[in-house]
C-alpha cells in the first residue's frame, strides 16, 4: 500500500552500513564515507529530500470542478468532533480534500462517492496524507473493487451475498427481512461502503478495521450478520418490529451493547463465514444477476481477501535479500546424501590418524577452499540458503 520509495529506505541503509565483506576492498573509503554522508543528510531532511525529488502530480493537478464543488460539501460531515475535521478549512479537512481530490485524477473514470469520504477520514487519522492515499486506493481496488462505481452494481451483489449468507446463519432474521420485503440494500450500503466506519462505536470500528485490512471483506460481512442476528435474530426481539417501518428504524438505531467492542469481536471471530462461502455464493448470485438483469456494466478485477493475498498477487519489485553460503565446496565436490553422515562416522571409529603425519588428499580437498575462489566462481553445490540460514538469524 505503502510508496515503494519509501519502504526501500531500511534496506537501502543496511547494505550501505553493512556492506558483504567480499566486496568491501572493493569500494574506495572515500566513497563510502561520501555515501554515508548523503545518508545521514537524507535522513537528518527527508522532507527536502522528499520534495525535491518525488514531486506529487496528482496533488499539484487542479482537478475536475465537477468533482471538486462535491467534495467541498462534504468536507465538514466527517467526523465533526473529532480535532482533526472540527475546523472549516482546518489542516483535516485540506488534507481530506487533497485526497479525494487526488483519487478522481487517479481513477477518472470512477470520479467522486460520498462513502470514500469517512474511509479516507479514518485512514488521516492514523497515517500521513501521501499515505492516506494508496490506503484509499488499495481499498478501491483490491478490498473493495466496483463499490465506488456510479452505477453501485458490486455494493448490490454483496446485498444479495449477505442475504443468502443470513438465510443459513440467522434464519429467523432472513425470514422477518423477506416477509417484510426489506431490500438488503436499504440496510447494508452505510454498512459496507464505508467499512461501519459511521455506524460503530469508536473502539469497535478500529478493531473491525485492523481485522479487515488483515483478511479482507468476509469481516465486512460477518459484522453485518452479527447485527442482523442479534437484532432481528429471535422472536422476542421481533415483538417491536411488526412492520416494515418498525424493522428499519431498528436497524437505523442498533443496540449498544451489540456494538460493544469487547462483544461484537468476540462473535465475529467465532462466526464460520470464510471467503469460500463468499466466494461461492458470489458465482450463485452473479449467475441470477446475468439471468434477470443481464450484465454488469462495470468490469471490477476480482477482490482480495486480505493483505497476505494482495501481497502474494503482486510480483516482488526487489529481489529478496538471500544469505550466502558460508562453506564453499570446491568444484566437483558434491554434499553428500543425507542419512550418510552417521553411518560414515561408524565406519570411521577406530581409524586413527598419525599425530604429526600428512592429511590425506581426499580429506584436505574437503577441509578447505582453494584460497583464490572469487565469490562470483562459487560452485552451483554451494550450501543452500537454507541450509545456512542458522549461521545468519
């Protein structure tokens, strides 16, 4: 999520400090004390280095006035006690424009949706403004592909996926809802589009977020089924919710203490909703959409269900730092096979080497690497990385 330029910096700074030892002759000291004085400037003024390098196109570009009139208005809905977004025009509320201001030249043809703004407020909170903003794309993108679109038709289909899922997890519920012919996306849209950012109470919210980010939309949808369970879920709750108008003011005004963070987590961890069951009741719903409804206008790639596989889907940018090996074999001398070692060292009992008599050749070819091997002539029967690891952890 993060700018590769900036999570390269430790990496960078380790190879510089702690260069192989192979290669340090290699390497004038005056370069290096002329890199390691650049470092220490770098790192004593990143933000000059920063701007002076990495200049922020998006952030500079006027933007759509079309988009731009929108934004403003809803600058000062978010969050309007928290310090941050109190102030008209405050620090918060630039820094909140600049990034949905940036994600419409970023994603033209998206634009603007009101449900980014209290994302992209929550993600201010906790990071700077740059980002805030690969936060936000990320979240578009890869948690959330197509719900930001104008025509709504991701957020629909996951209505659809949450009502199949309440049917087998909360039936009663399922059956209330569909008596009363309550829409899912009268009830879930706030719910989702902005990750119940605006309907839980603080402590929950970040909690649901931290599980969220780590394994994806399946929290989304097990907070959603765990407020429809224990809201609707029994006969007893149902006694005040007669009619349709009734059900939606309930849902409207959930009860606190299902909202309680050390509650609510607790159900959702133990709810057996896994991104199988989304992902199947996703080809189930899709196909009754294609069938009444024909095809989706918006063309989202598929969603990742949490940071581990957005990580894996994306190819390594840098090749990850491997150990060497420190035995080298000479070449031609292959490891020997395991399971041998024991059985060499019982034949060996008993044979005993004169004190002051000459290594055999067969044993000093085995002991010790010819003197001038480069590092860049190593024998392809070198010790794996991980057999050397321990030598490095």
């Amino acid at each position: 999520m993060l700018n590769p330029d900036l999570v390269a910096l430790p990496r960078v700074t380790c190879s510089l400090l702690f260069p192989p030892s192979p290669r340090l002759e290699e390497v004038p000291l005056e370069v290096l004390r002329q890199r390691e004085s650049k470092w220490l400037d770098m790192l004593n003024n990143w933000d000059k280095w920063m701007a002076k390098k990495h200049k922020k196109e998006l952030d500079l570009s006027a933007g759509d006035p079309k988009w731009l009139d929108v934004i403003e208005r809803d600058l000062h809905r978010q969050f309007p006690f928290h310090e941050m977004f109190v102030s008209r025009g405050g620090h918060g509320q630039q820094d909140l424009f600049r990034v949905l201001k940036a994600y419409t030249l970023y994603r033209p043809e998206e634009g603007y949706c009101q449900a980014q703004a209290p994302v992209a407020a929550v993600l201010l909170m906790h990071m700077p403004v740059e980002q805030a903003f690969w936060c936000l794309v990320q979240i578009c993108e890869k948690y959330l592909p197509g719900y930001y679109s104008e025509k709504l038709e991701a957020i629909q289909l996951d209505g659809e996926i949450l009502f199949s899922l309440l049917h087998r997890f909360a039936p009663m519920a399922y059956k209330h809802l569909s008596k009363q012919k309550i829409d899912p996306i009268l009830y879930m849209t706030e719910w989702f589009m902005c990750a119940f950012s605006r309907t839980l109470p603080w402590s929950s919210v970040l909690r649901v977020w931290d599980m969220f980010f780590c394994e994806g939309v399946k929290i989304l949808f097990r907070v959603g089924l765990v407020l429809l369970k224990h809201t609707l879920g029994s006969s007893e709750k149902l006694k005040s919710c007669q009619g349709q108008y009734e059900t939606m003011e309930r849902l409207r005004a959930l009860n606190p203490k299902i909202m309680q963070e050390a509650f609510l987590v607790q159900e959702i961890i133990e709810l057996p909703v896994t991104e199988r069951h989304i992902e199947r009741e996703h080809l189930i719903q899709l196909k009754k959409w294609k069938e009444t409804r024909g095809e989706l206008q918006c063309r989202s790639p598929p969603r990742l269900h949490g940071a581990k596989a957005i990580s894996d889907s994306e190819p390594h940018s840098r090749k990850a730092l491997d150990p060497s090996p420190s035995i080298i074999l000479p070449p031609g001398q292959a490891l020997p096979p395991k399971g041998r070692k024991n059985k060499e060292k019982k034949r060996d009992q008993g044979k005993v080497r004169p004190a002051n008599g000459p290594i055999p050749e067969e044993t000093r070819d085995q002991a010790f690497v010819e003197p001038g091997a480069s590092p860049h002539h190593q024998s392809k029967d070198s010790l794996s990385s991980r057999e050397s690891e321990d030598t490095y952890l």
